[in-house]
C-alpha cells in the first residue's frame, strides 16, 4: 500500500518537473520538456488557426449554399485545442481537477486525441471532391436566387467561373495541407510525450560503469561487509583510546582490573588447600602444580652430576 502511495506520488512529481529536474532524469527527461513546450505552443497556434478558418467559412453566401460543417467543426477543435492547453497548463502547474494531479493530465490527454479526430474529420472536409461538392452547390444556389442581395453582393465581386473557384478552393482545398500537417505534428508529439513521461524514471540515468557499481554496492556480499566494519567501527568506539583511563569511582580502569585479577588469585578458592581437597569424578584428587622455577631445576641437574662422579 505504501508503495503505491509513493508510485502515485512519484506520477504526480513527473507531470510538473521543470526543466532542470528533468534534465537530471536524462534524454527523456530533455524530450518531455521540449515537447510539452511544443504542445503548449502547438494547440494555441492551432486554435488561432481554426478561429481564423470560422472567420472565413462563416459568411451568408458560403452557410445558405453550401452548409456550416466547416464552421462547426472548426468551432469544437478550437475550443477543444483551448481546453487541451489549459489542463496541460494545470497539470505543470499541480493544480489537481476532480481526483488529482493525474487526472488532470489524463483528461489533457483525452482532449488532445479528441482534437486529432476532429482535424481527420476536417481533412475529410477539405478533400478535392468536396471541393467540387461546394462549387456546384454555390453555382446552384446562384442560379435559383439571382435576385437575393447576398447573391448580387457575391456575384459583383466573383463575376468569373476561375473567381467562384478561387473562392471555393481557398475554404475547402487550401485547408487540406494547413490541417494534415497540425494533425501530424500534434499525434507525434502527444504520443512521444506520453512515451518519454510515462518512463521517466525517479534514478537519474547513469553509465553502464556507475550501474556496476551501484550493484556492487547493494549486493549481498558488499552489504555484509559493510555491516562488519559498522560493528567494528562501534567497538572501537567503545573501547577507551591510548593514553586514556576512564575512572569508575576513583580507581582507572586498567588498575581496577589488575586488582580484581589479583583477588580472584588470592581467593580461597583459588587456594593450594581448596585444590588438593577437590576431586575429579574418577575419584583422583586434582594437585595444583607448583610454579616453574628454573634455579630449582639446575640445583637438580648439579646433584646428578654429582653423584655420577
């Protein structure tokens, strides 16, 4: 459970890195920033660009003749593209929308590919044939209603069959490059960020020699000796330096422990008496031996030489 709790926190950290934190988890880290750079950059311009599009689709000859598909369309991928920037704006920020950090990021993430269908649609919208599609309708509705002000108004100013054309292609045709190349750019760099932030990773990346030795470090042989040379080092610690004597009392501890070494030499049952009255389990009495004298042993030597002579 703990560990979840830190994953989710570590998710929560990526989403709001700035540059320098990410330039520290490696290539990925350097990617991720520049391509939420590129996305912040990228759904304002197309925003702009479809705002612009419902300007120029949005007159009376073009609805009445033709339809307001290429207005609506245009209308929901700017507001889509508007809503994409600002969660991805909140999610830098760490500004938590409903649940978290992360659901903040999912909904931008949602929106982006939404905005990517819309785009496909508006491709679809824009093809040569629709083209054709508009010309003809247009040229109808210019031939049913010569009279209407809105007909006079456009047919004053595109009095040429290459006129109605120009005019046509310039809000079906033209829009087909403009819009493949945003939708393009746009589905690459959401998919390569999501890549590059879902595995970015909490340990910066490292050379193949520092990972060696990282798992030198953490091995179980390593560990072992390192827990040694702790338990040395405390006991070292422990024990009082040269030229040192902790007093207990008013004694030194070295003298303390001469003292007490003598007294249990000199205790009675450490006595010559206490010795020879204990005895072994086989019955044998158990005999201290006397302590090594070497004058007595070459008195010993000096009496047999002497009675060999």
């Amino acid at each position: 459970m703990i560990n979840e709790k830190v994953k989710i926190l570590n998710v929560h950290k990526k989403m709001n890195l700035g540059f320098e934190d990410l330039n520290k988890t490696g290539i990925k880290g350097v990617v991720t920033f520049w391509l939420r750079c590129l996305l912040f950059l990228l759904t304002l311009s197309l925003s702009a660009f479809s705002f612009y599009w419902m300007a120029i689709t949005a007159t009376k000859i073009w609805t009445r003749s033709i339809n307001s598909s290429l207005l609506v369309a245009n209308l929901f991928l700017a507001l889509i593209t508007l809503a994409s920037f600002a969660f991805l704006l909140l999610s830098r920020l760490n500004i938590k929308i409903v649940y978290s950090v992360q659901f903040t990021h999912h909904v931008f993430v949602v929106l982006s590919f939404i905005g990517q269908v819309i785009c496909c649609i508006l491709m679809s919208l824009s093809t040569p044939s629709s083209s054709e599609t508009y010309h003809n309708s247009i040229t109808d509705f210019c031939s049913r209603y010569p009279s209407d002000p809105v007909v006079t108004n456009f047919i004053a100013s595109h009095n040429t069959e290459f006129a109605i054309i120009s005019y046509v292609a310039s809000r079906s045709t033209d829009l087909y490059p403009s819009i493949a190349a945003f939708f393009g750019i746009w589905f690459a760099s959401t998919v390569i960020y999501i890549a590059c932030s879902s595995a970015i990773t909490d340990r910066p990346e490292q050379s193949p020699l520092l990972n060696d030795q990282q798992q030198n470090v953490d091995s179980p042989i390593s560990l072992h000796k390192e827990d040694n040379e702790n338990r040395q080092n405390v006991h070292e610690n422990l024990l009082p330096s040269d030229g040192q004597s902790e007093s207990y009392g008013s004694q030194p501890v070295m003298q303390q422990h001469l003292k007490t070494k003598d007294e249990a030499q000199n205790s009675p049952a450490n006595s010559p008496q206490a010795i020879n009255n204990s005895q072994s389990p086989g019955g044998y009495a158990k005999i201290a031996d006397p302590p090594y004298n070497p004058a007595e042993e070459e008195e010993y030597e000096y009496e047999e030489e002497e009675e060999i002579y």
